[in-house]
C-alpha cells in the first residue's frame, strides 16, 4: 500500500471479509481468492475491486442469484446499493478515500435499470 502499487481487492457481500493483494502477485479476482484458501467457485459471495490511491475500479458483476431476488433489475438495484455500501466502508477502514468508479465494460448491467425506467 505505501508504494502505492495496484491491489486486488475481494470484500464479502456481508463486509466481515476482505482478502487483498498486490495486483502482480495474484493477477486475477479467481486466483487471490484461491490463494487465500477459498473455493474459486465462491467468487460470487465478493464485491471485487482493483485499487489505487488514485480510486477504485468496481468489477460490477451481479451474481444471478444474488440475496435470492427473483427480478433482474431489483436485483441489480440491491447489488448497487449493498456495493457501494460495504466497499466504501472497507475503503473508509483502510485509509482511502477516493472514487468507486464502475468500468465501461462492466455497466451493462446498469443498462438493465436505465432500460427498464
């Protein structure tokens, strides 16, 4: 964190978790995940986020299951809110005050609320 390198960051839809990594050392959300110790399979219990002291990129990807809602777009609404939530706390207790920006590529699934409104 001193030097400032990107990390890999996995924060459990709850908070109580977050497992976290040089960028170089684990490369992808998958592998930090099993080098923690975890199934690669349970990458849908965490928000996933790479981080900087420049802000936070949010790879926005809503589990189909997600809290067991029944409608995409409720669902995707509840992933949002639950997100920013939980991500700015694990932010707040680490130091970083900075931006949680949502990439290009990962924004489809907001697509889905803009649409539907």
């Amino acid at each position: 964190m001193a030097a400032d390198e990107p990390l890999l960051v996995l924060i459990s839809f709850d908070g109580e978790t977050a497992i976290m990594s040089q960028i170089d050392e684990a490369m992808e959300h998958h592998i930090l995940l099993m080098n923690a110790g975890f199934k690669d399979t349970d990458i849908d219990k965490f928000f996933r986020i790479v981080l900087d002291r420049s802000g936070v990129d949010w790879t926005f990807i809503c589990p189909p299951d997600y809290k067991g809602i029944q409608y995409k777009d409720k669902q995707i609404e509840a992933f949002y809110k639950d997100g920013f939530a939980v991500i700015s706390n694990f932010l707040h207790s680490i130091g970083y005050l900075v931006g949680i920006n949502i990439p290009k590529r990962y924004r489809r699934h907001l697509d889905v609320l803009s649409s539907e409104t």
